[in-house]
C-alpha cells in the first residue's frame, strides 16, 4: 500500500496534498490491482489508520512519523530529504523537521540564540532552562555557553574567573525571581569574597527598587472625586496603621487601574512596601511591579475550602508580606474566594494576629462583578457564584468603594450607558431573552466565511507598515469564547500575515505508558486549555501570548502579550510589548507542560512546546482586564456565560470601533424557509456572476435587527 502511495503521487496532483493516514477518503484500494483509485464521489466517516509502531522499533517507528506529518512524498528518499539534503536514516530525518526531539536540543537552543549577541537575555534563558526544561547534563551547558553568556563582561574585566563569578552571581539572582536558588544546580560554587549579597530578602529588595515614574507621583492631582474619596481613606488607613479591607467597585473604564497607579506611586514614594497583585498577567502587567497573584503568593494551582498559600513562615515571601503597607489585588471578582481565604489564613499567622482579616494589614481589593466569574468546571450557575468572593466570609468585613463615572468611554456617553444596562442585565430583551445590539456595530452575516473575513478586515489592515508596529499590533485584538473559534481566526490571520514562516510541533507524551496505547498522532491533536497547539507556525513580527509564569518579576507571566522578532529551530526571539517590561527582549524555549485539570483526560498528558499562542485573537475571558481600543467579536454561538458579552464589548474605548460578528436568529431562520424557492425563481434567469454580485449588495444593505444572549447572574451583582 505504501510504495503505491508513492505511486499515487506521481500521478496524481490532488494526492500529493494529502497525508498517507487520510488517503482512504479521497482513494480505495484496489486488492486486484494494488493501486489507489480515486473515489467518484466523496464518502463520510472513511477513516484510515497507520499499522503501529513503537519507539523501540528503531526506522519503522520514525518512517511511522514522518507519515503522519510528510505529503507528497513519490518515494522513501523523499521522506528522507529535508531542505534539498538526502539524509541517511528516517531518524535523522524526522529530527531534522522538529517531529522528535533530538538529545542535544537544549544545547542547540543556547547555540542558536547565541547569534543574536543578547549576552543578558542568553543568561536568563539558561535560567529559564534550568528551572523548566529538565536538563540532563546541565554542567555541560554550562561550559559549552559560558563564553556566550559572559560577552559583556568579558569587555571590561580580563580576569576569566572574575566574570564566572558575575555571570554566576547575575544567574543566581534570575533563579531567585524564578523561586528557585543556584545551590539545587551542579554549577561552580559562587566565592564569598566575590559574593555582594546581603541578608534582606530578595523578595523586599525587588519591591524595594521598584522605580517610581514621576508621571505617577502627580496622579493623584487628576483623581476624580470618587476616586480621591477612595484614595483618601485606603492612604489614612495605611498613616494610622490600623489596616482594614477594602472593595474597589467599578465597571470597566471607571479608572480602578488609575487608582491604583496613585496609591502605589504615594506609598512608594515613602519608602514604603506596596505589593501589586492580580488574577490575570494581563491586569498584572498594567501596575508598576504587578504580580499575578498565584505567583507572588504562592497559591496552588488546585485550591478548595481551607487551602493555604504553600510559603512558610521564614521564607522571603512571608517577610515582604509582613514588610508590606499596602497589598492590591485587581479583577478579585473573577478568582476563586478559596484563592482570597487562602491568602487570608496565610497572612493571619504569619503576622500572629489570628483574629483580623489578613492579619491587620491594609489590602485593597478590585474588580467587577458585571465581568466574568470564576472558572469552574462544569460548574452549574449555583456552583459558579458559591466560588465567587461575594459568597466569602471577608466580603461583609470589606468597605466598599464605587466609581461609576466611565473614564474610557466619556467620548461616547451613549455607550457608556448601554454596557452598563449590558452588565446589570437591564437591557431590554425580545421574547426569547436576546438583547438587541447596535446596527451600526454589526457585521452582516453569509453562509460562508465572507463574514469572518469582513470581521478581520474591519480590524486589521493587512500592509506591512501598520503589521511590523508593535503599538498597532497590540491596540486590536478579535475577541471569541471558545478556545477553537478562536484558533480558526488565528490560523485565518498568520496565513494573511507577511513575512518570515517557522512551524513548530511539539514533542507529545504520556507518563507510565510502556505499552504504546496512545500513539503520537493521537496525542497531536489534543490541546487541553492553557496548552499551546501542537503545531505553532509562527512569522516574523507576529503577535503572541504568553500561557506559563516564567519570570514575573521581569515581566514573563501567564497573559504577557510579545511580538516575535526572530525565531531560530529551538529558540523564539520576542520583545514584550505591553506593561512596564515593554520593549524588553527574551529568548523563551520549548518547555513541558501538562494540563492543569488532572482529571481532563485518563492518562497523564505532557506536552513539550514552546509556551505561547498566536494572539491575533483570544478569548473573552483572556481579554479581561485589558482595554483593547479596536475590538472585533466572533460569536457563532451565543455567549454562555454570565458577563461574556458585557466583557467583550467593554473592552474598546467607544462603540465605532467595534465590530461583531454574531449567529443566525431562529426567528430569521424562519423568514428565509418560507421564501427560497420565490428567490429561486428569480435567480434561474441570472448568470452566476451576476448573483454573487446580488448577493453581496443585499448583504451590504442589510437592515435586519441583530440579536443575541447576554447571561447576567443578578445575585453577584454589589448593589
């Protein structure tokens, strides 16, 4: 069957774009003759599967491989061609195209980053080796790289041993950002005599040297009055040290972040200890030295009712907290209360103070419980609104603070009022329940993908020009909510995008499993939530997201938006394009990851992939917490969750840069069934040209009211 695969091919142009594994539904095999004949008409369910292999089996098991990702091929030295070189074994072959890992691929990814000459970036990404991608040899690196990792060092001091010891002592403090300390490494011993390290933590010498923008030290003077009543009392709270918590309530665009920012530049500038937290990278990244939560406070990944924070008593995390004047925590409407009662055991025993929330310190907690709630999976709605904090003990002990004057969306009073009546649920519905939107907003909807790609043009301009700017790039984004809607616009957008190709495929696996049950191809088309795709193409300057905390002291946490600027076989060249680290440059490697949700699949999963996706579009819930100024939203479904729709609209500055792409309506679904034979009618005396062009007029002069599902679960709502 194989060798007249290869025939087929050589015949046939259609067979050359289809894989070996998927030529039983286009072809049947011919017993008589042994050759593959194309089917006459297409037939569904026709699933075609390749004989097993396993790993031990040597060349059967990568020629395997290669036929499962390989078209076209008219021969075996065709699968063994890679970039015009005949190479001499399937193995070598399959390693050559990035489908199995080879054994040297982390010394490969330092080599090939090395030809940036980024000396400080090739360091971290030694680091980022080390505490994520599970070396073998790690002193072999070490001597291999040294001499890379040291280069501008090397420019002012001669003495060899003098820049091992910088080039140590600045990786140790990358591990200690990291939460992990070089002593756990086999690398040369750091001398005392060279060793500047005092006994602060690092933890408090960090916030310590936060720098504070000038810019922000004035902010306060620009505080609306809400705000500056907010400002005013979390700040004598924090004089008179008598603690206390506090609510910031406001929808988007009413200045929380503002707030924020002056408070954090206020007690700063006395040389105090503010700590600025939030449940997303993205809303992290907005706030001077922000944090994502689970990072800086240690919260497991799984938590439930009594959980604590996984740091003790004399580690660094717990003596900044005890350090600390001010603790912030953005978008706590949408974490877990378990996650916030967590912080809150943690705190009171650390500060030995059991009877006060938080142990007595001053912590300022914000968000909007219009937008979307926790993630509970499966959850039903009770369930869902028992993991929000409104169902917490500690929300009866908070003071609550509300700004309603929308600062993002002043411009456009109108709207402003209709996402409010969006997020309350007041806005007035059909009989179904659907809210009517805008027309102006609309995209008119086609059978076809016409109207997904007028979505995308409405968004995006496709000129080199405006896609090489990192500013345009991250000012736009089309926003969906499910994860595959999403990846279609993704995979929509980078075969439009221009430049420079690289397509990665991961190295899939599953632990303990001896007996091959799950073989490759089957594990390739998984992709769990939070886990990249298997196969990532990605090109030059095209926009990407961060999907691990790698280093969030330096900016690299899960929701961190980059640019990629170059990209190697085993290393991605990016720049961080958001937040404060904006315009810093990092080297990021392939990394095992497995799905958060133990329990999603019957094995344990592994997937070996560079940490990131495209971010052309997202979803709804990744996009919280960001304002995005040109916004487009795909729902061929209706949202499904309460403040879906409310997130999604809110997320641009005024209602003429939105764009929304929604499903049909039953009640027009109706209309059209009484009316396609008149239409047919009319249409037989038509050339096909000429009906396109109808087509497309009457759809651009649709004047059909939209309407669509907006879920809203009054009972979180702060009255």
């Amino acid at each position: 069957m194989l060798t007249a695969y290869f025939e087929a091919n050589k015949i046939h142009e259609k067979a050359r774009s289809i894989l070996y594994r998927d030529f039983p539904e286009h072809y049947t095999w011919q017993t008589q003759g042994k050759f593959w004949q194309q089917r006459k008409r297409k037939t569904l369910y026709q699933v075609g599967r390749i004989v097993s292999a396993h790993p031990a089996e040597g060349e059967r098991y990568y020629l395997r491989v290669l036929l499962n990702h390989v078209k076209g091929t008219t021969c075996y030295e065709d699968l063994r061609t890679v970039d015009g070189q005949i190479l001499p074994s399937f193995r070598e072959a399959a390693e050559k195209r990035g489908l199995i890992e080879a054994d040297n691929t982390l010394d490969d990814c330092l080599t090939e980053a090395e030809l940036f000459r980024m000396p400080s970036s090739l360091r971290r990404l030694f680091a980022t080796i080390l505490v994520f991608c599970e070396p073998h040899d790690i002193r072999a690196l070490w001597n291999n790289h040294i001499e890379a990792m040291s280069e501008d060092y090397r420019r002012n001091c001669k003495n060899a041993k003098m820049v091992e010891q910088m080039v140590l002592i600045n990786i140790r403090e990358m591990l200690q950002s990291m939460g992990k300390d070089i002593r756990s490494f086999p690398l040369p011993e750091i001398n005392e005599q060279n060793d500047t390290k005092d006994n602060t933590p690092r933890e408090i010498t960090e916030e310590a040297n936060i720098e504070v923008d000038p810019e922000d030290m004035e902010l306060p003077k620009h505080l609306n009055d809400e705000q500056k009543t907010a400002y005013n009392e979390i700040l004598t709270a924090i004089d008179r040290d008598e603690g206390g918590l506090f609510f910031v309530d406001g929808p988007g665009g009413t200045g929380k972040t503002f707030l924020y920012r002056a408070l954090l530049a206020t007690v700063r500038g006395q040389g105090k200890i503010a700590l600025a937290t939030a449940t997303s990278g993205v809303a992290a990244s907005i706030m001077p030295g922000g944090r994502t939560a689970h990072s800086r406070f240690k919260i497991p990944l799984r938590i439930d009712d009594g959980a604590i924070c996984s740091f003790t008593k004399q580690s660094g995390t717990a003596k900044l907290l005890q350090t600390a004047s001010l603790i912030i925590w953005d978008e706590a409407s949408m974490t877990k209360r378990q996650a916030i009662e967590a912080l809150d055991k943690s705190m009171r025993d650390i500060m030995d103070i059991p009877n006060l929330p938080f142990g007595g310190k001053t912590v300022v907690f914000g968000g909007d419980f219009r937008q979307v709630l926790p993630v509970v999976r499966k959850g039903t709605r009770s369930q869902i609104v028992d993991a929000s904090l409104r169902k917490s003990e500690l929300w009866n002990c908070m003071r609550h603070m509300k700004l309603v004057r929308n600062m993002r969306a002043q411009n456009d009073p109108w709207f402003a009022e209709y996402l409010l009546r969006i997020g309350n649920g007041t806005e007035e519905t059909n009989d179904k329940g659907e809210i009517r939107l805008p027309k102006n907003i609309c995209i008119p909807r086609t059978m076809d993908d016409s109207g997904l790609d007028r979505l995308i043009d409405s968004v995006y301009q496709m000129n080199s020009a405006c896609l090489e700017d990192p500013n345009y790039i991250t000012s736009r984004a089309i926003l969906s909510t499910r994860n595959d809607c999403v990846d279609r616009i993704n995979l929509k957008m980078i075969e439009r995008f221009q430049g420079e190709e690289m397509v990665y495929h991961s190295f899939d696996s599953v632990e303990d499993d001896s007996h091959n049950y799950y073989p490759p191809e089957f594990l390739n088309t998984l992709t769990p939530n939070g886990l990249p795709p298997h196969m990532l193409k990605l090109k030059i300057n095209c926009p990407i997201i961060l999907l691990r905390n790698i280093d969030p002291a330096n900016g690299l946490c899960n929701g961190t938006r980059l640019v990629v600027r170059g990209f190697q076989k085993n290393a991605i060249d990016a720049e961080i394009v958001l937040g404060q680290h904006y315009g810093t440059r990092v080297f990021l490697p392939r990394i095992p990851l497995c799905p958060s949700d133990d329990e999603m699949f019957p094995f344990r999963f592994k997937r070996k992939q560079f940490p990131v996706r495209l971010s052309f579009a997202m979803t709804i819930n990744k996009a919280q917490g960001q304002t995005i100024p040109n916004v487009g939203i795909y729902l061929p479904e209706p949202v499904f969750s309460h403040g879906q729709l409310y997130v999604a609209l809110s997320r641009a500055t005024t209602a003429k840069n939105i764009k929304i792409l929604t499903a049909e309506n039953d009640d027009e679904d109706e209309d059209n069934k009484n009316k396609p034979s008149e239409k047919n009618k009319k249409r037989k005396k038509r050339n096909t040209k000429s009906e396109m062009s109808d087509k497309k007029e009457v759809n651009q002069k649709d004047t059909t009211d939209r309407y669509t599902k907006n879920i809203v679960y009054s009972e979180v709502l702060t009255k």
